[in-house]
C-alpha cells in the first residue's frame, strides 16, 4: 500500500469523520484529502513533479498532514524538517536534497529565506499564513489551482522513496533516510495490531518532521482514529485535551512524560480515560515510569525504534507482561539479532550490537552509498547500538555503541550509572558521558539536573553512586546544568554534552 491509500481506504472504511482538530479548527477526513488532491495539483503547476523533493518545515498543524498527502499524491518525495534548526543546518538540507520546494509558515519564513540565499538554484516559496508575494505562494491558493486529470496520474510504487527523513546530525552532517511506501505503511500497520490500537481521538505532541510524530498520524488513517495537532507541548493543554476528547492512548518522548509528572495542576482535569501511552524515542528511566504511573494510574508501554526502521523494531504492548527497563519483544513483521564484532549471534543475556530485518528497514542514504554499505549487510540493518535479549525474548537496550566508556580497559555503560542518578532524590535529570583522560583513556562524567529547591552536592551523588557502583563505574566528576542539551524530540545531544563537559572540566 501507498501513503495516499492510507486516507483513502480511511474514507471507504469510515466514512466522513472529524480527523484533525488545531485550536479550535476541525477538519473532516473527506476535507483533508479534497485539500490534499488540491495541493497535488497546485504543486504540479509550479513544477513539481514525480521523484522531486518537496521539504514541509513548520510546527504542528493541519497543514503538515495535508502536505504530505499533497506531496504524495503529486508523486513527489516528502521530506519533513524540523523548524527548530539552524539555518545552516536548514540551508544544508535543502541543498543535499535539491529540494523544489519548500511548505513553511510565517513563523519560520525568515530563517528558511536566509536559508535560500545562496544556493544557486531557488526552491519554490509557499506559505500556509501569509498572501500571494513576489517571493511566495499562498498555501490555500495552491490548492485551488484548476484540477487537471493528468497532473494526479501517477505511477508510484510500493517500493518508490517516500519520504527523505534528515537525521538529527549529532555527529556531523545529516543523512538523508530513504523511507519507501512499504516502509512506512508495514510499521504502522504492524505497530497498530501490535498495540491493539483501538478508533478514538489521540494527541499529536510528538513533532510531525519526525518519523515518530508521522506514524502516528498513518496509524490514525489505519484505526479510523482523529488526532489533537499541537504546535507546541504545553502540559495544561494536554490535560484539557484528554478531558475534552476522553482520550485513552497517545505516543510521547520521556521529556514529555516527566513534564506532565512535573505539571502541578494535573489533578484539575479529569484524565481518567488516559489507559496507556506508548514512549520511545530516548531510554524512559525507571524512576521517571514508576512515579509516572503511581500518580496518573496509566500503563506506560516502552519501546524502541529508529529513523532507518520506519522508525518501530520493539514495543511492549497491553496483552503481554511488562518487563521495566525492557522496550519489549519486536513488533510483527520484524526481526531482531544480537551480534559480536563480528557479526555472529550471541546468546541469551549478552550484550552486543542490535541489528534489524523487515520491511520496514530503509533502503539506504540518499546519495549516500559508502553509509549505506556501513549499516546495511546482508539484509541486516546494524543500528549501532548495544543491547541484550533475555530468554523470554525481550529487548534491554544498554547504550549506544559510540557513547560507550572505556575506561582503564573496561567497559561502562552510562545508561546503568544514569539509572542510579535519577534515583537520587534531588536529581531531576542525569546524563553520563566519557571525556578524554591520560591515565584512564576516559574518565566519566555525570551531568545533572537538580530538582528546584534541592542543594544536592558533588561529593554527595558520587559517593550516592558508590553505593550502588564499583568504583571504576562510579563518575569521578559531576558538573551541574540548568538544561540537558537535546534535539527536537527531546533526546539528549550526548556528543554536545561531551564537548560541553570536556570544556568545563579538567580532571585532576
């Protein structure tokens, strides 16, 4: 199936419904694809054509849905970009991928203008709040440019590039994702039946730019389900929206969860209909799931996934035993190994690296080939990072392999150390990374985020940690931040972190 049958098949299944809602404004179904043919046409207009890249940048809104069914149905590729980047960062992306195009909002026109300042070829402007100028289009004018027959008759595939999704280039420049149509659409409807994903209203929080965010949205295609589009992630009006539309399930990232936690007016609403919600993105710590569920009373079902895997490989789902730590047993359709160095499969309770197989794993790197051939062999996609299956067949994901410590020849894993910290109570927030040492070849170092009103020490979390630690995993050094550096997700920047701490510290 294609992304354009998604709402489709929605439509034939359903009928007409209330899909999206956004401050106050609703669209039905039935509206989103009439927009959404609309745009198809206008964008073919404009020169837009099957195989060409189409970039959408702007918070969440309707007008990122009907995008990308606009842009799909045009037969161009769908290229998501977060509006929080920078503009070089921005200006890269568009380049990388010659985009002919580019969906954005008032909000970010400034920086993607600044952006296509200097590239040899300009991407066509449209804006969905702003009228027709010399420089740029109107969204909703596009959309009802004359609908011609031909201009929607295209030939894409199952196995056609869908979508190019840019990573968050933590370690360099970014990468180009290749998601197909089959990509996306097995690793919705497979993490569907594998939720017991059931028709009712869910919250869009999550960013739609990201691989997370977009399934979610092809997830509610598939149930028959409307969505709550937020711009931005405000805990009181995610209570009101869970009154308001007794929602009973939503996708988030751990920051979300711990602000929600955090939110000191959630007994105001009533969140009763909340039963469960699905985390990823970033490990959710222990102290973070339990306190979460002893104060809302709701099942938090962990998971795992990454960009090139369209994005879900494991989740714990309602009819299995939660195992705390794990993100569960792989979704239908996926398979899962854990191999040494070398590439051979490791039993039960070792650890090692992750690799993944299925229809839902990325063809490769656009215009990328060398990084393709590095993650992907034999039809197993090497994920970089580490974990463990136990004998029930659970995945414990343990770190990633470059944010890996060696130290004094041994092998530490932040994540184990992390898990302590925030058990502490005055620590909100901890990240544990490796700097360079002389003696040691890495020495560690704990970043932490206080709780407000505490006056939690240095020496204190060390020797918290020894406690619990041997010593050669006990943090030497503990620098204190007001934020943990993250990307749009909310997951932690650890290569920014590391250069922050190797800045600030020197290790005696």
């Amino acid at each position: 199936m294609k992304l354009k049958d998604l709402l489709e098949t929605n439509i034939e299944n359903f009928d007409e419904y209330p899909f999206l809602y956004h401050h106050g404004l609703e669209f039905t179904n039935v509206e989103v694809k009439s927009l959404a043919d609309g745009l198809a046409c206008g964008l073919h207009s404009l020169g837009i054509h099957q195989g060409d890249r189409v970039i959408v940048c702007m918070p969440n809104c309707p007008e990122v849905i009907i995008s990308y069914q606009g842009i799909t149905r045009a037969g161009a590729i769908i290229v998501p970009v977060m509006f929080t980047l920078h503009t070089k960062e921005i200006q890269y992306i568009i380049q990388n991928s010659g985009a002919k195009a580019v969906i954005t909002s008032s909000l970010v026109a400034e920086k993607v203008e600044k952006a296509m300042e200097k590239l040899p070829v300009r991407p066509v402007l449209i804006l969905i709040d702003q009228p027709k100028n010399e420089r740029a289009y109107n969204f909703y004018d596009v959309t009802q440019y004359a609908k011609e027959e031909n201009t929607l008759n295209t030939e894409v595939k199952p196995e056609d590039t869908a979508v190019i999704l840019y990573t968050s280039g933590t370690t360099g420049n970014p990468k180009g994702v290749l998601l197909t149509h089959k990509n996306l659409y097995s690793n919705a409807y497979h993490s569907a039946v594998h939720h017991e994903t059931e028709r009712g209203t869910t919250l869009g929080i999550l960013p739609l730019a990201h691989v997370f965010g977009l399934t979610v949205s092809n997830i509610c295609f598939l149930t028959g389900s409307s969505i709550v589009v937020f711009s931005k992630f405000d805990p009181s009006e995610v209570c009101k929206a869970i009154e308001t539309y007794k929602v009973k399930n939503f996708s988030a990232v751990p920051a979300m969860i711990h602000a929600l936690l955090s939110y000191p007016a959630a007994e105001q609403y009533n969140t009763s209909s909340l039963e469960w919600i699905s985390s990823g993105s970033a490990p959710l710590p222990l102290a973070l799931l339990h306190a979460f569920q002893q104060k809302f009373g709701v099942q938090i079902l962990e998971g795992y996934g990454l960009s090139e895997a369209a994005p879900v490989v494991t989740a714990h789902s309602r009819s299995m035993p939660v195992k705390p730590g794990s993100v569960g047993i792989p979704i239908p359709g996926v398979q899962i190994k854990i191999v040494n160095d070398s590439g051979k499969e490791l039993p039960a309770g070792e650890v090692g690296e992750l690799i993944v197989s299925g229809d839902n794993v990325t063809p490769g790197y656009f215009q990328n080939q060398e990084e393709t051939w590095r993650v992907l062999k034999d039809g197993w996609l090497f994920t970089g990072d580490l974990g463990r299956v136990d004998e029930d067949g659970y995945l414990f994901i343990v770190d990633r392999k470059k944010d890996l410590i060696i130290r004094g020849g041994f092998n530490v894993y932040p994540r184990d150390i992390e898990e302590i910290l925030t058990g502490h109570s005055g620590v909100q927030e901890a990240a544990v990374v490796g700097i360079p040492d002389e003696r040691m070849g890495e020495e560690m170092v704990a970043c932490i985020v206080a709780k407000q009103g505490t006056d939690v020490t240095e020496e204190e979390l060390i020797q918290y940690c020894g406690e619990f630690l041997a010593k050669n995993k006990t943090p030497r050094k503990v620098l204190f931040l007001e934020a943990l550096p993250r990307n749009g997700v909310g997951k932690i920047l650890k290569t920014r972190l590391r250069s922050q701490a190797a800045e600030m510290i020197t290790l005696s």
